[in-house]
C-alpha cells in the first residue's frame, strides 16, 4: 500500500528548509484539489508530501489603494474565496477576483490556492490568465534567502512545467497594480457555468489615461500567454475617438491570431479561435464603454 511521508512545517523558514532537504523526492501540498486526484488516480506517487496548510505567514494579502497605484503582494497561500471577496482586490484588481469567482465551486474555492493555481502551470488556470494581464511577477524562494521575482509569462514552460527547482517554493505573487482609472475584466466560457474548466479565458487590463490594454488569453495555447500584436493595435488606435468599435473589432480578430490551440474533448481548435475574437471584443467593449462613461 502506498504510505507517503508527511512533513507539516509551521512556517515557511521550516517548510524551505524540509524542501531544501529532500528535494526532488518530495511534493507540496497547498490545498490539494489538483495534486490530491492525480495521487489518487495513481498518476503520481511521491515518496514525501509536505503539507503547507499550517504555514500562515503565507497567507498575507496587501493591496495598496488603486489612488497610489494599488501595488499588490499576495500569499502563495491565499485561496480563490478569500480574493474572490477580498473588497481591496475587487476594486484594484477587478480582473483578479472575476477570474477567482469562476473556479470550480465554493468548495473547491475554499480550499485551492492561488500558488497553487500557478505552480500547477495549467494553461486553463483562471487565477494565472489574471495574473497575466496585470503584469504580475511570482516569487519564489528557497533555503539559504534565496529569492527570485519572476514574471509570469517566464514563470511557465508548457503544461504542467515551470522553472521552479526541486527546492524552491512559490511563496508569493505581486504585480504594480493598475491607475485608480483602469478597468478590467474577465471573460470565460465552459461547457456549464460551474464547476467547468475554460474552453477559453480572457482576461484585460485597460489603462484609459495611458492608451494601453493588456490581453491575456488561456486555454488556447501550451501557457497562458498575451496578445501582444492586439495590444500593440490598440494603442496605435485609441487616441482616434471616433473609430473605437472598429478598433476593438479589429483588436479582437488580432487577438485571435495569437491562440494556437488544439483540438481536444472540451472544444475543437477552431471553435476556440472563434470564442477568442467573441470573448476579447466583450471584454474590450466592457472596460472601454465602462471607462468612457465613468
Ligand atoms: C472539481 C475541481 C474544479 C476545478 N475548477 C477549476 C477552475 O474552474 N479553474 C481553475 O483555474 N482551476 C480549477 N481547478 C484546479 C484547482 O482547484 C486550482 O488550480 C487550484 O488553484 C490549485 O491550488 P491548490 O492549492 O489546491 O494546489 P495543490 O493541488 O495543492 O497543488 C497543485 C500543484 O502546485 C504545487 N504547489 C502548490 N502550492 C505550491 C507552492 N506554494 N510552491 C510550489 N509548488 C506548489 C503542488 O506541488 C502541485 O504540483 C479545479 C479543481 C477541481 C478538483
């Protein structure tokens, strides 16, 4: 019978240093709702789990109000309940907690974390494609003071895979914050409205003042990744205020040609290609209009 050791380290010193100890031999467990089925599945079989569920100095939340430019730095133990409610998050970070309300159900949000969301390296997780548009950095740390700031788009490698070492943990996710002005927005579409992992996600930032939008898409590609020759489109056009819709239009259809996706038993790759343009354009007429009438 399978028996894994279990370590529960009670702060995060602790836990770095059984890290550093083991290494490869062991895993983590932050709240257990990916790891926990592919254990049981027999997927994979670790000799060590170290359970982090007792570590509360990584549960922190600081975010600074949107008027001073609400930088945030949240606890890779934070769960996707806690930033889904969180007031500071919603108003500063609106896309961030529009994305967590939409994972799974409320049991699964009480439980799963947002370090857990991005050390899983899903291209489908709805916290990560958040943390994508708002330009936030993962912070990983090991035995011995060893701290990384990594952003995200570097942070992930393929499904699954990211440039996390065997003794490293993610202890943190932090990003500059969006201007009191910007508006964001999150866009996914599933099989049901619950408990359904995305088909496609998009996830936008837009700063009025500065002309600029962020797009990142999940789902559609091996990472999360952004739609950079959409944005670069955006801000060539914004200044002209009477061509807008056109523009965000032809934003959308942009964004579309930065999907690869697959063929695969949720949606076929062309399907997704569409919902990208469809969803983009919602997300982009949502925080625009919104912004011209605010
Ligand atoms: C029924 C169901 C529905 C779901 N629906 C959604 C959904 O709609 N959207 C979505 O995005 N996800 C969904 N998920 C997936 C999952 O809930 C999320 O990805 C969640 O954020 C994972 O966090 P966790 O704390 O449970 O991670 P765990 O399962 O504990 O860990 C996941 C992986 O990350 C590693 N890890 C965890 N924390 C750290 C850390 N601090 N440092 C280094 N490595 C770490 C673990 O070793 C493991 O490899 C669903 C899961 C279930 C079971």
């Amino acid at each position: 019978m399978y028996e894994p050791e279990w370590k529960r380290p009670t702060s995060k010193a602790e836990a770095l240093a059984v890290l550093g100890e083991i290494g490869e031999d062991a895993v983590v467990v932050a709240g257990g709702t990916d790891i926990a089925p592919l254990i049981s599945k027999r997927r994979i079989r670790p000799r060590v789990l170290i359970d982090l569920g007792r570590i509360d100095d990584l549960r922190f939340l600081s975010v600074g109000p949107a008027s001073r430019g609400g930088s945030a730095k949240i606890g890779a133990l934070v769960t996707h309940g806690a930033l889904a409610r969180d007031r500071d998050v919603s108003e500063v970070a609106h896309v961030l907690a529009a994305a967590c309300r939409t994972v799974g159900a409320p049991q699964v949000r009480a439980r799963g974390t947002i370090g857990g969301n991005v050390a899983n390296a899903s291209p489908a997780a709805d916290g990560a494609v958040a943390l994508v548009a708002l330009g936030a950095s993962v912070v990983v740390e090991s035995d011995g003071d060893e701290r990384r700031e990594i952003p995200l788009p570097e942070f992930f490698l393929g499904p699954g895979q990211t440039v996390l070492r065997p003794d490293e943990l993610v202890t943190g996710i932090t990003f500059a914050g969006p201007s009191s002005a910007a508006r964001s927005a999150y866009r996914k579409a599933g099989q049901r409205n619950a408990l359904a992992i995305a088909i496609v996600s998009v996830a936008v930032v837009h700063e009025p003042e500065a002309g600029t939008v962020r797009i990142a898409l999940g789902s559609v590609a091996p990472t999360p990744v952004r739609a950079t020759e959409a944005e670069g489109l955006f801000e060539s056009g914004w200044r002209n205020a009477s061509g807008r819709a056109e523009l965000l239009r032809a934003v959308a259809l942009a964004a579309a040609g930065a999907a690869s996706p697959i063929d695969d038993i949720r949606a076929s790759a062309w399907y997704r290609t569409v919902l990208v343009e469809v969803l983009t354009k919602r997300a982009l007429e949502e925080v625009c209009f919104q912004s011209e009438n605010t």
